[in-house]
C-alpha cells in the first residue's frame, strides 16, 4: 500500500510518499513560491532530482505539477495514479473537536473550516489541499492529522488562562498548543529506546527548530506543552519572541507601532535573529559568539534558559520524571545547544555526558551519564511518518506501528 503525504501551505506544497505497512519513503518532494513570479519543483528520489523552475499562480497548478512529477517516467515516484492507497494531510488546527487522527468527512471539513479562525494562515491552505487532493484522487480516502490533537489531553489547570471564562465559552481562547504529531511521534520512539512501556513513564519532549515547543507527557499523554492559543507563545524561537509581557504590546502601540508592525515584530523579527541582530539559524549565531560577540552569546543564553525554565517547571508538574527528549532541527543537531540547555540542570537529576553528546551527534542515542537520575536521548522527528502511520491504520487492517 501507498500512501501520499501532504502538508499544504500558503504559498508551498509539500509531499511524501511512503511504502505501508513497511514504512519505507519512496522519495519526496516540494512546490514553493505559489503565487509568485517564478515557482519551483523539487523532488527527490534517492540519488535522481526531478527539478522544474515555471510560474506556479495557484495551487491547482501546484497540484498539477505534483502529479507530472509523481508520474515523471524517469524520476517519477509512481507508475499509476491508482497505487495511491491513502492520503495523510497535516491539518494545524482542530480545536476542542478532534483528540486524534480522522478519516475526513463532511463533519471534519466542516470542522477545519470552523477553526479557520484559530489558524488563519494554515487552516484555509490545509484545506485547499483537501479539496485538490479529492479532484486529483477520487474515491481514495483522506485522513486528517491535526497539529493540536495530540494535546487536547492538558487538564483545564493547564490549558486555561487566567482571564475571564466567556472568552474561553464565547471566543475559544485557551491553550491549543502544536507541533503535537513530532512530540507524540518522539515519545513513542524514545520509549522504545529506553525499553519503557507508557503507562509508568514521564517525558519531557523538546522540540527545537526555527519554531519550538516543550511538552510534558505523563504516561503517554500530554499534559501540559509551551505553546499556547497560537504558536507565538512559549520557548524564545527562531523569529518568535515566545513569552512576553502583554503590556508591552500596549506600551508599543502607545508610540506609534500599529498592530500589524506588531504582529510582524513579535512573529518574524524577534527570537534568535531579534536579539542576535545576525540571524535566526543557530549555526551563524555560535559562529559569531565564538568570534567574542556579545550580542550573539546573549541570544544563546536567553535561548537556553528559556529552555532550562520550561524543563524545571515541568518536573515539579510532573514529580517524577524519566527522560529529556530532544528533536527538531536544534534538537538533533545542535550539540553545543544541548550542553548549554543541561549544564545547570543537574539539581533536577539530569546530567548530561559531554562525550556522549559529542559522540551521538544527530544520531538517535543516550546523551546522559549512567548515573543520571533522569535519561537524555536525542530522537529525530519524522512528522510525515506519523501521518503516514496514522493514515494506514485508519484506512487500513494492516495495524502500522512506529519502528
């Protein structure tokens, strides 16, 4: 069985296909810059490139050009478009009505269209690859993966905000949280790791890339994670200011910045690039820290003690904790940020090994001293795998698990 993966952006495309139950990838591929001048067709199959560069208005000719390269008799990924079996979508938002992947109906499009309004700039491009995906395949199942399910476990204690409860009854203000498919993802594989079965064992999960999340997971199931009614709150990002005085918002506006400069600030100019003035890519930012600038060292500073706040906040929820789980771009790659982040935890029991961390690299491991109280293992995240995963067992009796 074949199943297509799809994540539908606003102005990008991008697709997977996997091999099911076996879980093998049979190559992937992106379409960016829809709507702009020049568009772009990239896709990868091993070793062969299929690459295409036109003018891509709209993401029915987005679509169009996925299908020529699928199909591409050279580099393709298919021989027919009938050896599609399923398709995952990766879905950012479905509110208080979906705790878990679904086959889509008219009750779950009806439900995406509803929490447009969380996610005004995912939901409607999510669904447009819904509904192009059902022109290019009819009659083949569509499963939704939503980014927030995996967290709509958090007990009201961790998922209210302390304001008024009509704007949590009237206008769904709470905590949503995302990222939701790579921290449920992770935490399966970190359990098999560890030799742990769910039911006795707590997680921290941390998600680290241009945008990044923590979660505490509490015999499977999370119960409390760093980003909130949208994705800007929570850990200090790549671009994201991540936790901040709302009165600080005011105090702007008061001298002139309107709300969108804001909303721009807040979401594509603060972060590691804002207080770096250098860039949002970490690598450039230890570079230059090495090089004595101070600016630079204090974005990583700030970056890991947002971090070390959100770890030790979430062991004395959790009281008994068995492994920090790092992902995400940062979190798998950045070796030096996973030092930082550990060297004043070991009050908490976690003690990371510097030649081990040296040593795992980006590769799956254990990063801790044997007599850690508290484990660290590095688990790279395969979100598309998960929608694969979730995909086939929905439409599917062929049961796919994460291996």
């Amino acid at each position: 069985m074949k199943i297509l993966v799809i994540n539908c952006g606003s102005s990008s495309l991008k697709y997977e296909v996997y091999q099911m139950p076996n879980q093998l990838s049979l190559g992937k591929g992106l379409v960016e810059r829809i709507g702009l001048p020049e568009g772009r067709i990239v896709q990868d199959k091993g070793e062969q490139k299929y690459q295409r560069s036109l003018q891509i208005p709209n993401h029915r000719v987005a679509f169009e050009q996925m299908m020529l390269a699928l199909l591409d008799p050279q580099q393709g990924l298919l021989k027919d478009i009938k050896e599609i079996s399923g398709i995952g979508h990766r879905v950012v938002h479905g509110g208080e009505q979906y705790s878990e992947s679904v086959v889509i109906d008219k009750d779950v499009i009806n439900a995406i269209e509803i929490n447009c309004e969380l996610a005004p700039l995912h939901n409607p491009a999510n669904l447009t690859g819904i509904r192009e995906a059902e022109a290019i395949f009819p009659g083949v199942p569509q499963v939704a993966v939503f980014d927030t399910a995996f967290h709509q476990t958090l007990p009201p204690s961790a998922y209210l905000y302390g304001i008024p409860r009509e704007f949590y009854e009237k206008y769904r203000i709470r905590r949503y949280g995302f990222h939701g498919t790579s921290h449920r993802y992770v935490s399966g594989l970190a359990l098999q790791f560890l030799k742990r079965s769910a039911e006795n064992t707590n997680l921290i999960t941390c998600h680290l890339g241009n945008g990044a999340s923590i979660t505490a997971i509490q015999a499977g199931k999370s119960v409390d994670t760093s980003m909130g009614f949208t994705p800007l709150e929570g850990l200090m990002m790549g671009t994201r200011s991540g936790d901040l005085d709302p009165s600080i918002i005011f105090y702007l506006e008061e001298r002139g910045f309107d709300f969108h400069e804001v909303h721009n600030i807040l979401n594509k100019k603060s972060g590691l690039l804002g207080l770096s003035g250098i860039s949002s890519d970490l690598r450039d930012i230890e570079a230059a820290a090495e090089e004595g600038n101070q600016d630079a060292l204090q974005a990583l500073d700030t970056y890991a003690y947002r971090i070390r706040r959100y770890i030790g906040a979430y062991v004395a929820n959790l009281i008994k904790v068995d492994a920090l789980v790092f992902t995400g771009g940062i979190g798998q790659f950045g070796v030096k940020m996973r030092q930082r982040i550990c060297s004043r935890l070991e009050n908490l029991g976690i003690h990371i090994n510097r030649e081990l961390n040296r040593q795992v690299g980006a590769n799956p491991g254990i990063i801790s001293q044997d007599y850690s109280p508290i484990s660290i293992v590095v688990i790279p995240t395969n979100e598309e795998l998960q929608i694969a995963i979730d995909t086939c067992n929905l439409i599917s009796n062929d049961k796919c698990k994460i291996s």
